[in-house]
C-alpha cells in the first residue's frame, strides 16, 4: 500500500479550479522534476508523484523556493 502525502495547502476550492494543474509522474528527479520546475514557473499547479517519499518531499520543497 502507498502513503498519500499533501504536499500543498489550499486555503479555498476555487483556486484548484482556477489554475491549470499538471500530474508529474517521476517528478522527484531527472525530466520529470525539470518538466514540473518549467510547468511550476509558468503559473500551473503540479503534483508530483514519485516512489520514494523523502525526495518527494525535497523537491516539492525546491519547486517551492524557485517561485
């Protein structure tokens, strides 16, 4: 069974909506942290989805401070 992790904190339902968001699969290393750094930076809304929770973790937490 996997872990379900909320990496975000939304503060209204309407911001989901406003948004586009992208689900990166990899997204905690390689391309797919690249493409979800691109898609963060052009105002989308990403969700990362890796196997390993610690580097979710971290590279949430960088996709964070490069906004």
């Amino acid at each position: 069974m996997h872990d379900s992790i909320r990496l975000t904190d939304t503060n209204s339902e309407s911001e989901s909506t406003e948004r586009p968001v992208a689900l990166i699969t990899g997204g905690t290393d390689g391309i797919g942290r690249a493409v979800a750094s691109q898609l963060a930076q052009a105002g989308l809304r990403v969700l990362l989805v890796g196997r390993n929770r610690d580097r979710g973790f971290e590279a949430a937490r960088q996709l964070r401070s490069e906004q």
